[in-house]
C-alpha cells in the first residue's frame, strides 16, 4: 500500500515537474525558440509515440495536435499541395474569443460618462452629446475579427443570450448620461456592417434546433428592435442577412411577416421590413409582389419597372405606358396623379444621377429605351422621339456632339416642334452650367449661347458666331466697365480655349488663380473646347490675351477688404498680374506701396511670393 502510494506520489511530482518546466519555457524563450523546440520534437517519425500521453492530459490539446500532424504528412505526400488553414484548439479559440470580447466591452464601459470618450461636443463652450457613431467605428474591426470565429465560438459559449444582451448593455449605458445631455433627442448608436452581421449570425444559430428557425429568427430580432430604442442594426446589412438565408427559412419568414403584428413596420416602404417582405413576395408570390408595387408605386419609382414588364408580357402596351407615365411621375415626385408627358420638359436635373455606374441611372435609360419602343409601337412618333431625346440628354447631358447628332437624327416633320421644345431646354441648363450660378433664364447673350447654336446649325450659324465674338471682345477690350461685369466669362473662354494647355505652361499662376478651376464642370469642358477647335477660336488667342494685359489690374482684390488680415489672395492676383503684365504689375505696386505702407502682413504675403517690390 506504501509503496503504491509512493509511486503515486513520485508521479505526481514528475508531472508537477513537468508542468513548472513548460512554464519556465515559455517565461524564458521567446515564441519563435519555443516553436523551434517543438519542430525538433515533431520531426521524429515516432513522434506519434507522445499522443496517449497528450490525451491524458488535454484531449482538446491532443486533437488539435493530431490534426496538425495528419495535415502535415499528407502535404508530405503530396508535394504540390500546400496545407490548408489549421483550426486553432477549443481552448485558443476561447482564448481569442476572450480577447475580443474584453476590447468590446473596454469600448461600451465609456459609453454612459459625459467625460468619456463617446461624449463629444463641437465647440468647447457646447454641452456634450452622445456620438454614437464614434462607438460603432470602433467597435466593426472588433466584430470583424468576431465574425470568422462565431460557428466555432457559439457551441463552445452555449450562451444565446450573448449578443442581445451586450446591445442591451449598451442600450442602459446610453441611459446612464445625464438628462441635461438629452441624449434621446440624438439618433442613438447604428451599428455598422460586420457588428450587425455578428449579432445576426448569433441569433441565427440560437434557433437551429427549432422546428421552424426562420420564423423564431425573424421573431426574435424584431423583439430585439422593439426592447431597444437607441442601439440600432444596419438595415442594409440586415436585408442582404436574411436573403441569404436557405430558401426554407426564407419562406418561413415570408409568412411569418405576412401573418403577424410586424404588418406595421411595413407601411412604410423605407422600413426594412417591407424590404424584406417585398423581396421574399417577389419570389413566393408573384402575384401580390406586382400588388404591392402597384400600391407603392406613387412613393417608390423602383416599383414601376415590374409593372412595366408584366404589361408588356400580356402585351398590353396601353397599360405599359400608363405605368410609364406614373414611374417618371413617382421619379419627380409629382405624383402618379399628374403623370409626366416626356413632350413637355426634360427630367429635371436633381434627378440625374453623377455616376452612369449608377444602378439607378443604368434603371432609368432602360425604362426610357422601353417607352420609346412602347410609344412607337403604338403608332405615336412625336412621343417616342421626344423619349429618345430624353434617353440621350438623360445619358450624356454634357456631352454636346452626342445630343446634337442624335437630335437631328430624330428630326422630322412631324417631331420638330416637340424636338425644339426640349433642345431648346437642354441648351439653356447647359449655359447655366457653363457659366456662374444664376437664376435660371437670368443669363445675357454669351459666347455660350452663340457656340451652341453653331454647333446645332453650323452653316448658319458658324458665321454669326465669329462676327458676335469679335465685336464682344472688341467691346471688352475698349470698355473697362465691360471687362468689369464679363470678366467672369471671357475667364470661362479662355480656359475653354483648345491652346489651353499652352496659356497654363506660359501663364501657370494666371491660369490657377484667375481662370476657373471646372470644380464640377469638367464633364462639359471637353464638349465646349471641342466646338471651338471647329471653329478655329485659337485665331483669337492674341487678343483675348491681349484684353486680359489690358484689363486685369481692374479687378486685383482690394486689400482694405481683408479678412483677419490675411493678403494671401492678394499676393496670389498680384502674381497673375506680373506673368500676364510686368508693366502694370509695377505702376499697381507702386500705388500699393503708397496706401498700404502700413499693412505688413499684405507685404509679407507679397514677398513669400517672392515678386518684385
């Protein structure tokens, strides 16, 4: 009995040993001699020997050993094949895991202190507020690093409850702010991408073992929604979460939505829910999916293409157009009631879209290429020309050759008069453009309107326009008052110029600080430049140079109306001045340095220009 105790014992005190020699290893080594250590150990063929001992031990430990070493004898076999990613043990998984979770919760412990770091004000004299965007950018790269742990993580936490409530927390930390913070007259906290997936993806596989997962999933995430009033998913995200759901779960919410109280959240057709609804009705009922649109259309342009095709599926192309005719309504938010007559006026511009990227722009040049087709299917050619031009103008507004060409191409008889009505409007906003912000038709006769009628009928026309562009800039250049009130526009010109390139290697500061920068215009400076290439505009180079030598001293900005004394622009006009003049440039400083003797920092600026005094 002694004696096996004592065996025992002494086994007891070798393991012990053991135990305090693994730990002085890795107090003493670094990670990399560690890891050195352990590939001379499992280099040994029998290292397999060591396996028993390592399930007595740890069988977590010994599986992912196994696993380790079984992956790396078939890489061994098979030479050109490399070994795919090793799952960590349970044990470093939780330890990530852990990890993770204390960065989370280091994150939502300052939220509720108004002197903590998601207390934010925008001048120091301002009460703070909550910025909850702050918490949400800080915690996605948390979640981020969350998410290709969670199928493994979840079975081992056996935790369900986790991620709701970690957003409760959240939710009674918000609270926690003082009244006088009114931090409930904010929007709260909307949690970004990968955090919104994290807690959706939790909830997800809390309901795998119910009989219908779908329908708890979608219950329980709208209870969710309902206990909370600050802390919010991504609604984009949380749309393209269930439709990727398996299609069975997809129909279990279907019906649960199309059944329950959740109705209310769907009269609003920015609710994600209806979103959602409408999307899985579009794939599991048809029918009332062109229902719906048809009762939303007024609010939601997007609804009219489903419409739309149906009609034209039954060939009823009468009803097509009327569908047409609401969807541009719904578009320019005139209401369905009052449906839009592509004959009468362009699109208007706010609904136009920057991008032709755009899947709205794209949605938009199919629905007018349809009704196009629809219109001259039903013997109406005014109106099919007319939606053509739009189609055109709608898809290269700024490109001058493109409408042109196709405007004369649609050209008949019988589609003048509704043709002229629209080019005519294209020609005006494209001046608007152009030139200086205004009021729309408040514009004097410029160049702009002179280039555009050339360019729509250049045999009469192209003549007209030189003889109004000489006399104008014979006026400019005679007339300093002239130059004055349309400086803006011969600047407009000159940049337009196809030499331009040439006025900016010989005139680089005139060109940045007196011509204009195309800030948002630079879609239709090719189209201008290209039209006064044809008419041969470099002939006037000389002169409108000529004019600006003359004239730009009139417009130097004037030093006693600085602000904060700051003379940069000055300095900046007077360099202009001394590339375009150098002549007038000294009688200007010269008077300059008469009545503004006393204001040093307008000299100072002038000499960090380094110009001549």
């Amino acid at each position: 009995m002694e004696k096996a105790k004592a065996a025992s014992t002494g086994k007891k005190a070798q393991v012990n040993t053991r135990q305090k020699n693994g730990k002085a290893l890795m107090e003493s080594l670094t990670s990399n001699q560690i890891a050195t250590i352990l590939d001379i150990l499992f280099s040994d063929k029998e290292s397999h020997r060591f396996m028993d001992r390592f399930r007595k031990a740890d069988a977590d430990m010994a599986a992912t050993i196994e696993t380790i070493l079984n992956a790396e004898a078939l890489v061994d076999r098979n030479k050109n094949q490399t070994g795919a990613p090793l799952a960590p043990s349970k044990q470093r998984l939780l330890e990530n895991w852990d990890s993770l979770w204390r960065k989370w919760n280091d994150c939502v412990y300052q939220v509720g202190d108004e002197h903590g770091k998601y207390a934010e004000s925008e001048n120091d004299w301002e009460p703070p507020f909550f910025d909850g965007s702050a918490l949400a950018f800080d915690l996605e790269p948390i979640a981020e690093e969350m998410l290709p742990l969670i199928e493994a993580v979840f079975p081992l936490k056996d935790d369900p409850e986790m991620f709701s409530a970690a957003l409760e927390e959240i939710e009674d930390n918000i609270h926690g702010y003082p009244e006088w913070m009114s931090v409930e007259d904010y929007d709260g906290c909307t949690l970004e991408n990968n955090t919104t997936k994290c807690v959706l993806k939790w909830f997800w596989l809390a309901v795998q073992e119910e009989s219908k997962p779908g329908a708890v999933f979608v219950s329980r995430v709208l209870d969710m929604e309902d206990d909370l009033k600050l802390v919010a998913l991504d609604d984009q995200e949380t749309i393209a979460f269930f439709s990727e759901l398996p299609e069975t779960a997809r129909r279990e919410v279907y019906l649960h939505l199309k059944a329950g109280k959740e109705k209310l959240y769907m009269e609003s057709i920015h609710s994600k829910w209806h979103k959602i609804h409408h999307l899985f009705e579009k794939a599991f009922d048809p029918a009332k999916a062109l229902e719906t649109n048809k009762k939303y259309l007024a609010d939601n342009w997007r609804y009219g293409l489903p419409l739309i095709q149906d009609a034209l599926k039954r060939t009823d192309l009468k009803q097509a157009e009327a569908f047409l005719e609401k969807t541009f309504a719904a578009l320019q938010r005139i209401g369905t009631d009052n449906p839009w007559q592509p004959e009468n006026g362009l699109l208007k511009e706010m609904y136009y879209f920057s991008s032709k990227e755009n899947n709205d722009h794209k949605e938009i040049c199919a629905l007018l290429e349809i009704w196009s087709q629809v219109a001259k299917q039903r013997g109406n050619n005014k109106r099919s020309a007319a939606v053509e031009l739009q189609r055109v103008i709608y898809n290269s507004r700024d490109n001058w050759a493109e409408v042109i060409d196709n405007y004369n191409r649609l050209l008949e008889p019988d589609t003048e008069k509704v043709l002229e009505q629209l080019i005519t409007q294209w020609q005006n906003e494209t001046i608007q453009s152009s030139l200086e912000r205004r009021e729309p038709g408040k514009h004097e006769d410029t160049y702009i309107h002179w280039l555009l009628a050339a360019e729509l009928n250049p045999k009469e026309n192209a003549a007209l326009f030189h003889e109004k562009m000489g006399k104008w800039l014979n006026e400019i250049n005679q007339n300093g008052n002239v130059f004055d009130k349309r400086w803006r526009e011969l600047a407009r010109l000159t940049k337009d110029l196809p030499n331009e390139r040439r006025i900016q290697e010989d005139f680089p500061f005139f060109t940045k600080t007196v011509l204009p920068n195309d800030y948002g215009d630079s879609d239709l400076t090719p189209s201008r430049r290209a039209a006064l290439k044809k008419l041969n505009m470099d002939q006037q180079y000389p002169m409108i140079m000529k004019i600006w030598e003359k004239h730009l001293g009139r417009i130097l900005p004037n030093p006693t109306l600085a602000r904060a004394s700051n003379y940069t622009p000055h300095a900046q006009w007077l360099k202009a001045l001394h590339e375009i003049s150098p002549a007038r440039y000294a009688r200007i400083i010269g008077e300059w340095r008469l009545i503004h003797k006393n204001r040093k920092n307008l000299w100072r600026d002038i000499q960090a220009l380094k110009l001549p005094l």
